[in-house]
C-alpha cells in the first residue's frame, strides 16, 4: 500500500436482533459468514463481502436505518430475481441502458443498494 493510501476494509452495523439480521444477510442477501469469529454469536459477528467486511454488532442503541450498505454486482437482475426467490416484495427492476439499481432494507431497516449491469 502506498504511504497515506486508504483501503476501506469493514463496515460495522449496530444492530438489535443479531439472530434475525445475521440471517438476512446470510440467506436473503447470500453472503458467506467469516470463517473467523472470535467473538461469540450473538455480539459480534462477520461477513465476508469482497474487499471488505461487513461487522454485525449487538448494541442496544442501533444504527435505525441511517446507513446505507452499497453492493456492485455482475448481474442487478440476477441478484433482484434471488432476493424475491426468498419471499420479498420487490419494485418491478428497471433497465436503463444496460445498468440497473434497487434499494431494500435489513431487519432493521438499514438500507442496502445493490448496482451493475442489467
């Protein structure tokens, strides 16, 4: 890395009901879980999510939605089609030229984008 060159490497949410939440972004959004949890379960837990990692964290006082989590993938319709497979309601994915957009929520309504090609 070069002097003074940031790399973002985690994102921490804080967040109420770990159960609930791990599991959405385990097997609605479909991230693998860090194979390294040092800490137990149900206060702190990881996802790998390519160059960075997304940190889940007990609080009693959560983040409430402010944040906004933004994810490129490969295929935007691809990704809509598997978070509707797994029983949410979706806006209808529009094509605008070749490249595409959504929002959702988590458990706990902090925002996730997800952007790329159609």
């Amino acid at each position: 890395m070069k002097e003074n060159e940031l790399n973002l490497s985690g994102i921490m949410l804080f967040v109420k009901d770990m159960k609930t939440v791990i599991a959405f972004y385990r097997d609605v959004i479909g991230l693998t879980p860090d194979e390294d949890q040092p800490f137990p379960e149900h206060r702190f837990f990881r996802f790998n999510a390519g160059d960075c990692t997304l940190c889940l964290h007990s609080a009693s006082k959560p983040n409430e939605g402010r944040q906004k989590l933004m994810f490129h993938v490969e295929s935007v319709s691809a990704i809509h089609q598997h978070i509707k497979s797994k029983g949410k309601r979706l806006r209808k994915l529009e094509n605008d030229e070749g490249h595409a957009i959504f929002d959702i929520r988590d458990p706990e309504g902090n925002r996730i984008q997800f952007y790329g090609k159609y």
